[in-house]
C-alpha cells in the first residue's frame, strides 16, 4: 500500500519559489560585504604600515623619540621641541589621521606661528616603529602612555604639565584626540574634519545597515558630550572643509550644533578633506 501522493505545485507556486531564489541570489552581494568587513575591517580602518629603520637616521635633530610600553608592546612616538629652544609654554598632542604619520607633521607645524609650543606627535600602535595594531581602547593607552612619558621626559609636575597641554587631531586622529581629552583635562581642542560616529562613517562610505557591523566604534558624539560636562570647560575649535567628500561637513554640523556659544566651527569653502590640515595647523597658534 502506498501512502499519499506529494501534490504538484501547480504553475503558480513554481514562480514563487524562483522569486524567492532569485531574492537571496540578489543578497550575495550584501553577504560578500558582510563577510568583508567582519574580516579585514581592521586592515582598511587603520592601514599605517611600519618605517624602515633607515627611518632613524632621517630623523630632525629638533625631533625626539619618545619611547613606553603599552600590552601591544613596544611604542614610540616623537617630540618636537620648541623652535626659541626654551622650555615650551604651550604643547600639543597630534593625532594623526589613519593614513598618517607621525614622521610626517615637523615640516607642517612651523605654519602654526609659535615659537615656544612643543609637539608630542602620537603613532598608532602597528604604525612607524610602535609595535601591535589599534583599537579605540589601544589608541586611548597609547595617548595615555605617551603623555606620561613626555612629561616624565619634561619633568614637569602633572598640575603644571597639564596646564599647558591641548589636543588636535585629523580625521580618525580627531576622534583619538576627543577621546583623550573626555578623560584628562586640557586647555584646548582642535579638530579638523572630524566625523560623528563610526558607525554613521560606515553607512555613508557604504550603506545602511553596513555601519553597523563595525567594531572599532569611535564616538565623537558622546566623547564631546563627556568634555562638555568639565569645569572649566577647554575650548573646541572645529575646521572642515566645504569640498570634504570622505566625511560630508555635515558631520561636523552635527557634532557642533548642540554646543553654540562654546564650540566654534568653520567651514573652509573649496578646501577637501585633506587641504583642511592647512588650515588646522594655523588654529594651533598661540592664544
């Protein structure tokens, strides 16, 4: 004896089981950038490469190594004396954006007009001669721990020390700099083209949901709400050109619109995301 028959699906079921294999054939694509990113996010978020050791030898002799550990390992960043080759007044902690180098700013910061401000210029864990990769949290150590050894290097007494110190970074280095300074206090911020949240940076490079799927979660956003609860409160600058195509002007809107009166913004018209430097290095000047 047999048992029941399976009934024919008929001419109108088939094309709905091709509709529905056609459906999650189209969302290969979704699935390929999914896979992407969880892999190799990493890889294009922070893709700083190491210095050659002939590096060393290329060094300015205005420029220091500044040398400590972090649990990536070994880590050096540099200093950049004053130009009156006195004990600075002022000084600076430079954050690099993800392409960049510490290497790469001494040529850059004469254009800031003071001679008595000194530069600690951070590199990233994974980047120059520092040793290991990034994450928000290892960038944060290392900004920690680089400080620290400069003013252990200066011996100036923390309080003293502190008084002096401000902040500037571009572009992912603006989101390194704001996380520093929701943590420890400094005189002021300066930010050229920085963007919301990573998350929001991975919906416009990409598309919704795609930001989603990011792990490294810079939050300019909550960083500059933490800085606004100190008293007495630093001073923000915000920079970005009008011609930014990598993270829109609006970004920066967004980040400052919540703080009239105490965070300045300006605009650069026909300026790209890159050119904006320029222009954030002369907001280094002395006050």
């Amino acid at each position: 004896m047999t048992g029941p028959r399976t009934p024919d699906p008929g001419p109108r079921t088939r094309p709905r089981r091709l509709a529905r294999a056609l459906g999650l054939f189209a969302l290969l694509p979704l699935g390929i950038v999914v896979l992407g990113m969880a892999s190799c996010q990493g890889r294009l978020i922070y893709p700083g490469q190491r210095y050659a050791q002939v590096m060393w030898e290329r060094i300015p002799p205005d420029i220091e190594a500044v040398k400590y550990r972090t649990d990536q390992g070994e880590q050096v960043s540099f200093y950049k004396k004053p130009r009156s080759g006195g004990e600075p007044k002022r000084l600076w902690l430079v954050c690099n954006g993800n392409g960049g180098y510490a290497l790469a700013w001494p040529d850059l910061l004469p254009m800031a007009h003071d001679r008595e401000a000194g530069y600690l210029l951070l590199e990233y864990p994974g980047y120059g001669f520092s040793e290991g990769s990034c994450t928000p949290a290892r960038i944060l150590a290392s900004s920690e721990a680089a400080v620290d050894a400069l003013r252990s290097r200066l011996a100036l007494p923390p309080g003293e020390f502190d008084a002096r110190l401000s902040v500037f970074g571009h572009s992912l280095g603006a989101a390194a700099a704001l996380q520093y300074a929701a943590r420890h206090r400094v005189q002021r911020i300066v930010l050229a083209a920085p963007f919301t949240t990573m998350v929001d940076m991975g919906h416009h490079l990409l598309f919704w949901p795609c930001g989603q799927l990011i792990w490294h979660r810079f939050d300019n956003v909550a960083r500059l709400a933490e800085v606004a609860r100190q008293e007495p409160r630093p001073s923000v600058l915000i920079l970005h050109g009008g011609d930014d195509t990598m993270i829109p002007p609006a970004m920066s809107a967004e980040l400052a619109a919540p703080y009239s009166g105490w965070v300045e913004r300006r605009v650069v018209p026909g300026v790209d995301h890159d050119d904006i430097v320029l222009d954030a290095v002369r907001g280094l000047a002395a006050p």
